[in-house]
C-alpha cells in the first residue's frame, strides 16, 4: 500500500519537476542589476492659494476689544462670561465647602 502511494508521489512530483537546463538557466544566472535612474529632484508644485491675494493683507483688530495702556485683561466683561465663570468653578467651590460643613 505505501509502494503504491510512494509511486503515486513520484508521479505527481515528475509532472511538476523542471528539466535540468531550464533550472540551471533559472537558479544560476545572475540577477539583473537595475540600471541607475538619473536623480531627479523631486519638489512640491506651486499651491493654487492664496487665489485672492489681496484679501491675505494684515487686518488690524479692532481697537475696542484690545487690552489698553498693558492691561493683559479684557476692557470689558459680558454677563454669560461671568455665569460661565461661576458655573465653571465658584458653584462647585461652594457646594463642596457646603457639603464638607453639613456632614
């Protein structure tokens, strides 16, 4: 029985074996060396922007919302500003202060 499988291996296997001259021309040979490109200089296009040049110039800002005479502060404080503010940190600050005294 393993006679016969053997047979049948070395069958199969001969169907798919190269001749000898065609493997020794595919293993044997040297690899072609690639030819050297000639380096070219690989750079970025021109960007298609800005398209209205005359709208990039520096826009002053408006005097009114700048800090004046070195005051790194706001000139001016708006009333959702503040409730952000005490929403932010005061009312949690106080009902922590408040929890820790009613326990």
């Amino acid at each position: 029985m393993q006679q016969e499988l053997m047979q049948a291996g070395e069958k199969q296997h001969g169907l798919y074996r190269l001749e000898p001259s065609l493997y020794q021309t595919l293993t044997k040979t040297p690899f072609r060396q690639s030819t050297a490109q000639p380096v070219v200089e690989l750079t970025l296009p021109e960007p298609p922007f800005p398209q209205l040049p005359e709208k990039c110039g520096d826009i002053e800002p408006d005097p009114k919302y700048l800090p004046q005479d070195g005051n790194p502060y706001r000139t001016s404080v708006t009333m959702p500003m503040v409730s952000r503010a005490l929403r932010g940190w005061l009312a949690p600050y106080l009902r922590s202060r408040l929890a820790r005294h009613q326990a």
